[in-house]
C-alpha cells in the first residue's frame, strides 16, 4: 500500500546532501496498491481498468480496486517473471495506511 505522506528526519539547522529526501507529503484521499507478484503467466490476463478485489490483511476487510498500470518491463523475483502492477482503491476504509499489507485477486477480464 502506498501514498505520498508527511515526514521529515531532519532536524533545523541540518546540513543535506544532494539527493537526500528531505521531506515526503502522502495524500491519504488516494491510496495505491503496488503488486510486484504478478507472474508473467498472468500478466496476459490482466488488462488497464481492470477490477480487482482487494483484501487489507489489518482490517480484515475487502475493498475494489482498478489497475491503473501496468509495467512494461518484468522483473525477476526468486527466480519467477514477474511485472509491477498498480491499482488505485475506489472507496478506502476509515484506517486504511500506507505500509498495510494487502491480497490482491484479479478479476476475470471482460
């Protein structure tokens, strides 16, 4: 589960370093689910607009989701093709964070 949140480690008067991450904003209103386990078996399958079924570990509850992307170039992962997908939640429940595990079921494509 990602999106962009507030945090800073640095302190006032500081000095950073190029390409030190000073602070990261997350907007909680849209929040992301980036699967990195999509087998190159299934991938095929799986098409932009996609509906998914979503099930967030902590909460114990199912929300839907939609693929929003679909990477181009597979990865490997223990030794599986795999591609990075990403869904966008349609209705995130009250306590939903970003770092929450999530189940992500595709559904069949139309």
């Amino acid at each position: 589960m990602t999106a962009p949140s507030w945090r800073s480690r640095w302190w006032a008067g500081e000095y950073a370093s190029p390409g030190d991450v000073l602070v990261v904003v997350n907007d909680l209103s849209r929040l992301l689910v980036e699967t990195t386990d999509l087998s190159e078996r299934d991938v095929p399958g799986v098409s932009l607009g996609q509906e998914a079924a979503v099930h967030i570990e902590a909460l114990d509850q199912d929300v839907t989701g939609r693929v929003t992307a679909i990477s181009q170039a597979a990865e490997i992962l223990g030794g599986d093709v795999v591609y990075r997908t990403t869904l966008e939640l349609e209705l995130p429940p009250p306590g939903l964070r970003p770092g929450m595990s999530v189940e992500v079921h595709f559904a069949p494509a139309e």
